[in-house]
C-alpha cells in the first residue's frame, strides 16, 4: 500500500460555519453495489459529517465538494480509536489476572481501564484533531 494514497469522497456542503464549512458524506458498504443487496439486508449506508477547517468564502450551502485525506490519517485514527484500547484493555486484563482471582475484578477491571483512556482523548482532542486534516475542493 502506498504511503501517501489519498482517500477522498464526495460530499454535500450542509452548513457555512465561522472557521469553515461542515459536510455531509455518505458512507457506503461495499455491498451496496451488489445487485443482491435487497435479498440480504447487508446492505449499509450511512450519513456522516465532518467539520471541516477552510475558507467558508468559497463554498455555499448544497454544493456538492470533494473531500480528500491522506490514507495514513485514517490509520493513526483506526490506532487511537481501536488498536491501542484493545492494547490497553489486555494488558490490564492480563496483569490483573495475576493479582487477583476473582473473575468479575479481572473483567470489570480491564473494561474499566479504557474510562482513563477516552477520558484522555476526550480531553486532547483539539490537540489530536489538528493532526487530522481534510482538504475540500468544489466539484466541477
């Protein structure tokens, strides 16, 4: 995979804001595609908004924008979001397995050290969010 591999997506203009604009993207699985997606009920489609950092000067509300970011950023989110918790929760899973036998403290436990954990991002996340930068242009 190619490190620098830009992911972009179409996306709706849904509100001029301050600092930017914030966009309407929808997200589709890929068995929305599949001619049999109505026989299945796999199918997925959903709606997801973003703020986006820019000059809100140059969009109007309905247009239609082309929202890109490079493909590591979605990777250091998937890590923040849930490669690191899923570490951290059994990490303390094992360590208190150790020191104690009860069951319900070693599970309770290791769910409960993930509140730190989000309680931390939650409280970073201005400093986190300018790590993930999105870039819109207009779509001609």
């Amino acid at each position: 995979m190619e490190i620098n591999k830009v992911v972009t997506h179409k996306g709706i203009v849904k509100e001029i804001q301050k600092q930017g604009i914030k966009v309407t993207i929808v997200v589709v699985a890929g068995c929305v595609s599949c001619e049999l997606k109505g026989s299945c009920n796999m199918s997925e489609k959903s709606d997801k908004e973003i703020d986006i950092n820019c000059n809100p000067d140059r969009f109007k509300v309905g247009q239609e924008v082309i929202v890109s970011m490079k493909s590591t950023q979605g990777f250091n989110a998937a890590f923040l979001g849930y490669v690191l918790p899923f570490i951290i929760m059994v990490v303390v899973l094992i360590l208190l397995s150790f020191v104690s036998k009860n069951e319900l403290v070693v599970g309770v436990g290791s769910i409960a050290s993930l509140v730190p954990y989000y309680l931390l991002l939650y409280a970073f996340r201005t400093k986190i969010s300018k790590k993930f930068s999105f870039q819109v242009n207009p779509l001609i």
